[in-house]
C-alpha cells in the first residue's frame, strides 16, 4: 500500500525543474525581443520621406542632406522628419548645399522664400 501512494503523489523532480528552467528563459527571451522589436519601431517610422504637402504651413529650421536640382531638395526637419522640398515661383535651390541650416517657409508643400543661417 506504501508503493502505491509513494507513485500517486506528485513529486517534482528534475525533468519538472528543467522544463519550467526552460519556460523561464523562453518568457525572458520573448520579452526582451518585444522590447526590442517595440523600442526600434519609432525609429523606422522616421526613416521615411513625407509629402512636403502634409506639413502644416508656417517657418522651419531645416537641415539640407542634398540638393536634387534648382527646384528641389531633401531636408531634414527638427523633429527628424525627411522631406524633399519643392521651390515655388522663381525661387532656386542653386545657393544652397548638403549640411546648410535653412529657414524655410511652407505655403501648400511649396517654398515661396528661403534664407540660408
């Protein structure tokens, strides 16, 4: 009778200990790669060029990365948007190069006046 009731016990043994050991890890493992995965997505939201047209009118800071033509060039924004700029009327981007800060103003996607800092 004493055999019977020492196997209808449950006893932790060490294939018990290495199986939780091993679920331990996997969650460790599963959350450190959610953090991850959730902490890099912001940074490649950004990596993208917007539609100078989706940026409310009004005066910028922008940093030039390269100048494309006479009508249009990719800045950087403060905010570490990149957005290609489109020069409007008889304004040129022939003055300026990559890594000048300009001043810019934004009337419906288009540059109507700069000044380079």
């Amino acid at each position: 009778m004493r055999l019977l009731s020492y196997f209808a016990t449950p006893r932790k043994g060490i294939l018990t200990c290495v199986h939780t050991h091993r679920r331990t890890i996997v969650r460790k493992v599963l959350a450190s790669a959610a953090f991850l995965t959730l902490s890099l997505v912001p940074a490649f939201a950004f990596a993208a060029v917007i539609d100078p047209s989706l940026v409310p009118d009004g005066t910028y800071v922008v940093k030039v990365e390269k100048v494309e033509d006479a009508q249009h060039a990719l800045v950087v924004m403060d905010n570490g948007v990149e957005t290609t700029l489109v020069a409007a009327g008889s304004v040129t981007f022939t003055s300026i190069k990559a890594n000048d800060t300009v001043k810019v103003s934004l009337l419906k996607g288009k540059v109507p006046v700069f000044r380079v800092q």
